[in-house]
C-alpha cells in the first residue's frame, strides 16, 4: 500500500480548521490593546466580544458567563482555588466548605491541583469508576457531605473516551450544597453541550481540541456563584482574568466555535461510523485486544484498546514509522514510563495497561486513512508480540 500521513492523535490536539486559520491570518492586522479607547483598541475590543457571544451561545450561556483564559488547565486551577479562599477575609468563600469530591480519572491539571489542595489540609475525595469509566452516582451522592464545596468531573475523558452522567451529577451536589465543575474540554465541540441543561456552575473548555489555535481557552461562571481570581493585576475580562487579552487567540477561538456549530452533528455521525469500521477491523484481524471505554456513552472519535502482549510505546513507534501517529495515552503526561491512571482505575491489570494506544478521530480522516490503519497494524501487532516473552499465542 502507499506510503501516507495519518493524523489520529486529535484528543491530544487538532489541525486549525481553514477558516480558523484564515481568521487569524486576518486578525494579525488587529494589534490595538483590547483596553484602550482609540479606534485601534475598539476594534480589538469589538472582536473580542463577538468571540465571546459566539462562545457563550455554543454552550447556551451568556455572554457575561464566559471569560478567556490561557488554557483548559488555567481554567480549571482557577475553579478548584475558590477552595482555598478564607471565609473570614474573602467575600468568595464557601462558607467554611474546603474539601473536595473529583474522579480517578481527571486530567492531571485537576488532579495534581487536588493533591495540592490536599497538602494544604483540605479534605480530597477521589470517586472510583467502573470497568468503563464511569462513577457510581451512588458514591458520589454519599461523598458529597457538608463539609464538601466542590465538586469536579469531567464530561469525556480524553484517554478512553467514557462520557459521564454530568446532568444528575449536578442535581445530586447542588442538593448537597456544593457547587458543581466540569472539565469539558474533551466534550465541546464533540458532543451537545447546554449549560443550561445541565445546570453546571462551572465549565471548562479550550480552543486547540476543537481546530483552533493553542494557548486559549474558556471558562464559564454561572451568573451568581462564587469566584475569585487566579491572576491578580488588572481590571481585563471585568476583574476575572488580569493580563491584556490574546486578541489573536480570541478571535481564532471564536472562528473555532462558529465552525463547530456548523459542522459538529454532521461530523460526530461520521466519526461513529469511521470508528465501527476501525474497531470492527482490529476486531477481526488482531487477536486478544481489549477495548476501553463505555460502549454506548462516549466520544465519537476516540477508541482506546489494550493489545496484550504488545507495549504501547513499541506500537506507537512502529506505527509512526507508517505514518501515522496515534497516542498511548494522554499527551499531558507523555515522557512516563507509568501505565496510564485512567487505565488503572478501570480495573485492567498493569501488564495490560502498558499495551494501551488510544485512536482519536477527527474531521480531516477518511475511510482510507481507517483502511491504511488497519493495513499496518495487524503485523505490527504480530512483530511486537513475537519479540515478547510476555506473549503466549494460543
């Protein structure tokens, strides 16, 4: 088969759509600061807006709800740092309420920010989750007591793809008292997401999962609840975020969303089908291959499968040597030799976890790319598995 270039790492980052990338080669003529008030700065300040209400509407808040900030994990540590706010000097406490209820299974910007929180005496509740990822309800409603004022688990996870009930996780904190979070970034733009719906105070989001630039993402306050700033200094996006605004960033976000509104229903029914295909091949050609994630409840474009016998980062290799670029886990913690925590949690043994490579679809590939995959990765498999003295064919 010839030779080509497959791009199935899209949960790690995205390729800038063309529209976005022809916004921001029209936006590097917008240079004014966003806080001045000659026309120059106006102008800025008017795209900045425009992003803004597109941000808001994808996610069926207010413009006033959302504020940019320099990345999903920015986003999240500000959330999480209305833990530490003192109830008798901070006029955004939680009343006294420290502690935390998160997931095994968080990116690390959460849980690194959790075991923080812990060394500084705050109460940290980690929920397990099933062999598909997802939280018992059950245990999350026991978890949350009163001492408990917040409450983070993310909508999709980024390894195995698993979508969490976020709806009823909401319903079951508010009634506690606590405030509820999700890290979203792997869900916008993916799937339907209504902040109204599902009643979340807080939600993360970020451009470059959703084939826009690096180096911005969103954050949604609901109207009315507690925050408090991670970046002191200036009075940019209404005292929330100081720091002159990444105009260029912005509006690159923005052109992102808008895109995403016209493309994502039509583009999720394909990457469902891209993925049968895929998943059914490695079925039929690859023996002994365990799939992770929830079979029903989750992303259209990620598949995460375990080959045993066979070492994920030997995979990822040989496959590079293809052309095609997939991932062993999540990007964020490339460069350990650990198995993935995600992958641990759902209860698959080590030896397993170390064969992990996670496939993540998006809108540049093609049926052809799935077949150039499939191609490929059947003697690869079988070369690894060769080598190994791990590896016992029946």
């Amino acid at each position: 088969m010839e030779h080509r270039t497959v791009y199935f790492d899209n949960n790690a980052t995205t390729p800038l759509h063309p529209e976005v990338k022809k916004a921001l080669v029209e936006g590097l003529e917008i240079f004014g600061n966003p806080s001045s008030m000659h026309s120059f700065g106006r102008e800025a300040r008017e795209r900045i807006e425009e992003a803004r209400e597109s941000v808001g509407s994808f996610i069926g808040a207010k413009p006033d709800e959302i504020l940019f900030v320099g990345s999903g994990s920015e986003a999240n540590n500000t959330v999480l740092s209305l833990l530490n706010c003192d109830s008798g000097t901070c006029s955004c406490s939680l009343s006294g309420r420290h502690d935390l209820v998160t997931t095994a299974i968080e990116h690390p910007c959460v849980l690194n920010t959790a075991r923080s929180l812990g060394r500084r005496k705050h109460g940290v509740h980690y929920l397990n989750v099933d062999r598909h990822g997802r939280i018992d309800l059950d245990d999350l409603r026991r978890a949350v007591t009163d001492k408990v004022g917040m409450v983070s688990i993310m909508m999709a996870n980024n390894e195995i793809g698993t979508i969490q009930d976020i709806r009823e996780a909401t319903r079951i904190t508010h009634e506690a008292g606590a405030l509820f979070h999700t890290d979203a970034v792997q869900a916008v733009g993916k799937i339907p997401v209504d902040v109204r719906d599902l009643d979340v105070d807080f939600l993360t989001m970020s451009a470059h999962k959703i084939y826009g630039p690096k180096g911005i993402g969103a954050l949604y306050v609901k109207k009315g609840v507690p925050y408090c700033p991670l970046i002191l200094g200036g009075h940019q996006e209404n005292g929330r975020r100081a720091g002159t605004e990444n105009s260029l960033g912005i509006i690159g976000m923005g052109k992102a969303v808008e895109m995403r509104a016209i493309e994502m229903d039509a583009e999720e029914r394909r990457l469902l089908h891209l993925k049968k295909a895929l998943r059914d091949g490695i079925e039929k050609a690859i023996p002994d291959v365990l799939f992770m994630g929830h079979p029903e409840h989750s992303l259209p474009g990620t598949l995460s499968a375990s080959f045993i016998g066979a070492e994920g980062e030997s995979i990822l290799l040989y496959l590079d040597l293809a052309g095609i670029a997939v991932s062993t886990g999540s990007a964020c913690a490339s460069g350990s030799l650990d198995p993935s925590h995600v992958i641990l949690a759902t209860g698959v043994p080590v030896e397993n976890a170390h064969g992990s490579v996670r496939i993540s679809l998006g809108r540049e590939n093609t049926m052809e790319d799935v077949q150039y995959m499939l191609y490929h990765l059947p003697p690869i498999i079988d070369r690894i598995r060769t080598m190994s003295t791990a590896y016992r064919r029946r």
